[in-house]
C-alpha cells in the first residue's frame, strides 16, 4: 500500500503545478492545481517556493516594463526638448546685433576718411570695407596712380571698387589695348568711372566682362578704320567715350552721318577729330544744323557733309558763334558766296576766337598788301599764329623778294620754310592745299602749331 501510495507522486511539481502568464503582463498569475491528488507537505511547500518564484520574477518584470516606459516618454520628452529649445537661437548673433555691428563699422570708416579730407556723405547706400584697413588699401592704391584726394572728392564712389576685383583688372586691359600707364593720372582724374568697369557683375569674371563691354567698341572703331593705338589714344585724350553705348549710342549715330552725307571712306577721320560725336544727340542736332546753315550762308546738303568730314565739331556749334563769325567775315568785304566758299574749305573759320583773326586780318592788309581773294583761296591763313609764324614768313619773303601764294608761303613747317628759303632758285609750282585729317597726328605727340584759340561756344555744356 505504502508502496503504490509513493510510486504514483513521482515528480509532483512538474504534474501538479502549472504557472500560466496572460496575454497581459499585468495580470494577476494563476494558479491551476489537481484537488483530486493528495499532496505531501513537503510538496506543498516546494510548491509554495515555486509559485513566489515566478510571481516574484512576474513582479519585476512588471515594476521593469513600466520603470523602461516611464524612462522612455521622460528621454523622448527631453529629446524634443532639445531639438525644439528656443534657447538655442541665442547661442548667435541677432539681426539687430547684426546690424549695429555694420553700423558700427561704417562709422569707423566714415572716420577715418573724413580724419584724411575725404568727404563721405555720397557714400551712403554703396557698400563699402568693413574695416579700416582694406579702406586704407583701396586710398592708398588711388594715392600710387597719382589721384589726389581732391580728385577723389570729386567721384567719391571710386572707393566703392575693390583693388583687386576691379581696379587692377580694369588697368591692365587698357594696357592690352595700348593706353599707356604714364597716362593713367590724368586717364583717371578724366573718367574715374571706368574702375566701376565691373562693379555691376557679381559672377562673371572682370576680364570676360570688360571683353564683353570695351572689345566690341574697340573692334568697332576698328572696322570704321580707326587703328587699335590710335583708338587708345582717344581714350587716354577722351576717356569717357568708353561710356558710349555701343548699340544705344554709337552704331546709330554712324548711321546718321552717312544719312547727312558724311561719306563712308571719312568717318574714321570724323570720330578721331571729335570722337564725342559718337556719344551726343545728333538725331536732334544734325537737322538743325543742316538747317541753320543753309539759312545763314546757303550751305546745301551735299556741303554739310563736307563741313562736317573737315571740322565734325560743327555739329555742337552754338547758332550764335556761328552768326558772329559770319557777320564779322561780311565786314571784312567778303559777300555770302565768298563766306560759303571759304566755310567749305577750312570750317574752323566759325570757331576761332574772333579777337585773333581780327588782328590776322588787319596785318593782312596793311602790311601784306594782298587781295581779298587770297583769303578766300586760303582761308587757312586765319588758323596760323600771327606772331609765331605770319610775320617772320612774311618779313623773310619780302627780303629776298619772293612772291607767293598764302598756300606756299604758311602750308609747311618751320624745317621746311627755312629749307625753301635756302634754295638758290625757289619753285614757285603751287602747293595743293590738303585739309584732310591726318590719322598719323592722332598717334604723336600734339604740339601747339598756332597762336590762334577756338571760342567756347560749343552747344555742350
């Protein structure tokens, strides 16, 4: 009996107890047991032992699962806190601190301008150096290519133009197209704008810009048959024709002049004696001109475009010179086709300061002795200086008893003169007067030949 009795508990744990977790961590564990056995008390307690195990270990894990989630919504929490902190945004500089700080700077510029006699008022609005020291930079680069700080004053936006990114730049393409650098002070004292040549280009580079903008005026003039040194010389002389837009201004003025008969073959002479006329308002100008001369000394249109190809500033001339140089050569004795003849061979006639042609005149006739005709055959003898070469050309004529024409007596240098009065038979075959524009002249240095100046009576102010 006894042994039946104990051979049927064999393992009792294992068959009478069975711990069974829910679905739901957070239920109460459940106890399954067989009522039918009869159990021991030892395993009742082993029993006993068993089920504070797992409930023990049922309790922690349950304590641990909401201790993790509790952990995991405080880090969560903290994390959003971290990204979205708008404490963050004041770890930098605020727009206003921003720009108190640019104030601040300019201010320190303003000053250090004003303390060298620069003044900066115009200067508003362009950005310029943030510190003193690049602007010192920029001063003392202006200072080397010989501008003052009275020439500085004058276009004070010159210091907006950084050394490097613009006025080096800008310097060394006008070397490549022949201006030269002992010319560059007084290039610049003309136009300082050209330095500005790039300012308004941000991303493109300065040398493909000034190809962009200066290479095609240049090639332009070329193809009229202008050289490339002698369209450097009309920049160093007028350099602000590089402003001259090329399709706004230029193109359609060339146009015109063929339109009012300057011929093809003469418009490179006409830009080189008077490159503005490339630049002003000859839409408006040349019909009134036209217009007024043909009134005053009946010059026709044919006529015109002679004047202008010989003295194309004639187009800017003011109505009232041109009245008082007309009225004064009447009084002379000339008739209106004798001023229209001798307006048609030297134009300058209407330009030149009347107080000297009148002295040229009365020398003309009480000393030389000389028919009014004569100045109509060579009006040019109005544009030669009295004292530096009418008179002693004249005074050595009439000792060795030559007569000639005006033409050969003043059409030639002073070299050439001496040489015709050495001669021990003088060739008295006469000289044909050629008052064309020599493009030659425009590359040597100028020299004055005369003592005989042009009134200021241009249109253009």
């Amino acid at each position: 009996m006894k042994t039946a009795s104990y051979s049927s508990l064999a393992k009792p744990s294992f068959l009478l107890v069975h711990y069974e977790l829910p679905a739901f961590a957070f239920h109460r564990p459940q106890l399954i047991s067989v009522a039918s056995l009869c159990v021991s008390s030892y395993c009742k307690k082993r029993c006993g032992l068993v089920m504070k195990l797992h409930s023990s270990v049922a309790g922690r894990r349950r304590s641990s699962t909401g201790a993790d989630l509790s952990l995991s919504r405080e880090s969560k929490y903290n994390r959003e806190q971290t990204e979205v902190n708008p404490a963050s945004f004041y770890t930098h500089p605020s727009l206003l601190q921003m720009k108190n700080e640019r104030l601040a700077n300019r201010a320190r510029v303003y000053e250090f301008l004003r303390g060298i006699g620069i003044v900066p008022d115009e200067l508003d609005g362009l950005e310029l150096p943030v510190t003193v020291e690049v602007m010192r930079e920029r001063v003392d680069f202006l200072h080397k290519l010989g501008l003052t700080i009275e020439d500085i004053n004058n276009y004070p936006l010159v210091l907006g133009c950084s050394v490097k990114k613009n006025m080096v730049p800008v310097l060394d393409y006008l070397g490549k197209l022949g201006v030269r650098k002992s010319t560059f002070t007084e290039f610049l004292s003309r136009y300082p704008q050209v330095l500005h040549a790039s300012v308004v280009v941000d991303l493109a580079p300065v040398v493909k810009y000034l190809q962009a903008h200066f290479k095609p005026f240049v090639d332009y003039l070329g193809s009229l048959g202008i050289p490339c040194l002698a369209v450097a010389r009309l920049i160093e002389k007028r350099p602000h024709i590089l402003g001259f837009g090329l399709d706004e201004n230029v193109k359609p003025n060339v146009n015109l002049l063929l339109e009012y008969n300057v011929r093809q073959t003469s418009l490179a002479a006409v830009i080189a004696q008077y490159p503005e006329i490339i630049g002003i308002d000859l839409e408006t100008k040349l019909p009134s001109q036209r217009d007024f001369l043909s009134s005053i000394i009946e010059l026709g249109p044919e006529d015109f475009g002679r004047v202008i190809e010989k003295m194309p500033q004639i187009v800017s001339l003011s109505d009232k010179a041109i009245v008082r140089h007309v009225d004064f050569l009447k009084e002379c004795g000339f008739s209106i086709e004798q001023v229209k003849m001798m307006v048609l061979k030297c134009p300058q006639l209407l330009a030149l300061n009347i107080d000297i042609m009148k002295l040229s005149f009365d020398y003309f006739k009480s000393s030389m002795g000389r028919p009014l005709d004569d100045l109509v055959t060579f009006p040019a003898y109005f544009t030669y200086g009295l004292e530096s070469t009418i008179k002693p050309r004249h005074k050595m004529i009439v000792r060795k008893g030559v007569k000639c024409s005006l033409a050969w007596l003043l059409n030639c240098s002073d070299e050439k003169f001496e040489d015709r009065m050495s001669y021990d038979s003088i060739d008295m075959e006469e000289i044909e007067v050629d008052s064309s524009f020599d493009m030659n002249s425009l590359m040597k240095p100028s020299r004055e030949d005369s003592d005989s100046e042009y009134e200021d009576d241009s249109d253009d102010e």
